[in-house]
C-alpha cells in the first residue's frame, strides 16, 4: 500500500468518493502502538541502488554491493533520512537531554560524498524534489515549517507543523499538543501561505495513511476522517468504546493491514504505567470511480 509520504497517483482525490466500514473490532491487554523499530541492517532512506543508513555517531551510504560509497561522523543517532535530487537530509536525536528534549541537528548532506552542506535544526522533514525539503520543529512558540534548498538556504516558511504529504504540493496534518488544539489539516502555499482546511480535535493525531487518489486519511481522536486534496473532509467512520477520549496516556496508530485500514488505541492503566488496553478496529475501504 502507499507510504504516508506519498501523494497517491491521481490529481484530484476527493474525500467524499471513498466510504469504510468497520468490520471488525478487538480489545485486549497488550503493546501499545509504538513506531515500528528499525532493524540495524535496515536504511533509512533509498535511491536507486544507494542505501543510508543509520548508526549512533554516524551516517553512511551503502552500495548495491554492500561497499560503503562514503561515511558522515555526527554527534547523535539518526533517526530518518529523506533524499531530494543530489542532496540527503537526515533528522537525528541528542545523546545528551538538551532544553529541546532529544532534539539532535538536521544533516543537509552531498548524496555524492556525504559532505555537510549546512547544519539544521528540525524534528520532522520532508523531500521536495530538485534538493529541496521541509523541515519542521513545534515548542517553545516554535510552530513553524521551513523550506530549504540544495545548499541549505531557507527559501519559505510557514506558521504550521505536523505530519507532511508531499506530492504535488505539500499538506500537513498539524499536531499543536493544545488542548482545545487548533489544529487542521493546510496546505502550504508560496510566501509562506497557509490555506487552512478541516479542524482536527485530537491535538497529537497519528501519522495519516495516504490513499492512491492522493485523499489523506487521519485518525482524529474517535473518528477515521477522509481529507481529499482540496482540503475537503468527511467522516467515514465513528470508532466506538473510548477512541474519542484524547487523554495524555493513549496512544495512537493508523495503519495498514494488507488492503485494510487497523485504527488502534491504547490506552494506559491509571495504576499500572506498563500496562495498556488495546482495541484495534480493522476497517474496509470502497471507493466510487
């Protein structure tokens, strides 16, 4: 299925074309939806026949036959790398507890050589095209997406952060951490535009899942919403139990299962940190040509 940081393969996806139904739902004692771990032989991004990976204290770029093209030192743990044109920029986490948390720096890296181009500061990013990227960080009154290009110079910016979805254009799924949030689902525009879309009510919504019309799909607190790529929303399906409550403790996921959509919540015991109640509703998805 599409990867979150895909676009979909049509222009013109429209959230009111697609339906769900709930087929299935399941409540039991177990792991809370955590980010996937990666394994130490996985990259952490790809291009043709490179690879980079990841290692405390370095990044380097790996050939189809195994050799290493070239070897970057840095002073954390890379977390995520995105590759644009001739350029890699890889996100990293602090080995130490900085006033920004594990906040590492953003690597703006030669493809070629793993030269450093420039030293950034971002938590999530995004590939452009042509050597550009987004990068964004939220705190401290930072709520804000920068653009760059390939020699690290900021070329936009924006009042907005979140989960992105580059395409043609780019949306975010905003996630302010305020409760009442303010977040919505924009997109960024040139001139450090923002056109804002559907309100979110959870204020930590999950990683979407992108459809291959390009329609976005978000677990907002107990409601899976379809956002098409006007910005236009819909409902396609309410969770029932306790998906609506967006207490601290829960935990969120949406993810694919095979051709279907699983929307699982977990939330923890209020006596008992490591323990957590997980329902999982798998959900199937029809769409109108």
């Amino acid at each position: 299925m599409p990867g979150w940081e895909t676009s979909g393969e049509a222009a013109s996806g429209t959230a009111a074309a697609w339906s769900a139904e709930v087929v299935d739902h399941r409540r039991a004692v177990g792991r809370p939806p955590y980010e996937r771990v990666r394994l130490p032989q996985e990259p952490l991004a790809r291009r043709d026949e490179l690879r980079i990976h990841g290692d405390v204290g370095s990044v380097s770029c790996v050939d189809a036959a195994g050799g290493t093209v070239w070897m970057h030192r840095c002073a954390g743990r890379p977390n995520a790398a995105h590759v644009s044109g001739d350029r890699v920029l890889v996100t990293t986490d602090s080995l130490e507890y900085t006033p920004w948390g594990i906040l590492g720096p953003a690597l703006l890296l030669d493809l070629a050589n793993g030269r450093l181009v420039a030293e950034l500061r971002g938590e999530r990013a995004a590939a452009r095209g042509g050597g550009r990227f987004v990068l964004g960080l939220e705190g401290y009154d930072v709520f804000d997406t920068w653009e760059y290009d390939r020699d690290g110079n900021e070329t936009d910016t924006w009042r907005s952060y979140g989960h992105y979805v580059v395409g043609t254009g780019v949306r975010v799924v905003e996630t302010d951490r305020n409760a009442p949030t303010d977040g919505r689902v924009v997109r960024l525009l040139p001139g450090g535009v923002v056109e804002r879309g559907p309100r979110l009510s959870d204020p930590q919504p999950p990683k979407p899942l992108v459809l291959r019309d390009g329609t976005i799909l978000v677990l907002d607190g107990g409601a899976v919403r379809a956002v098409g790529r006007r910005l236009d929303s819909t409902v396609l399906a309410e969770l029932g139990g306790d998906a609506a409550d967006l207490r601290a403790r829960t935990i969120r996921a949406l993810r694919w299962d095979g051709d279907r959509v699983a929307a699982i919540v977990a939330e923890q015991h209020a006596n008992e940190p490591t323990r957590y109640t997980v329902d999982t509703w798998t959900l199937t998805l029809r769409h109108r040509a």
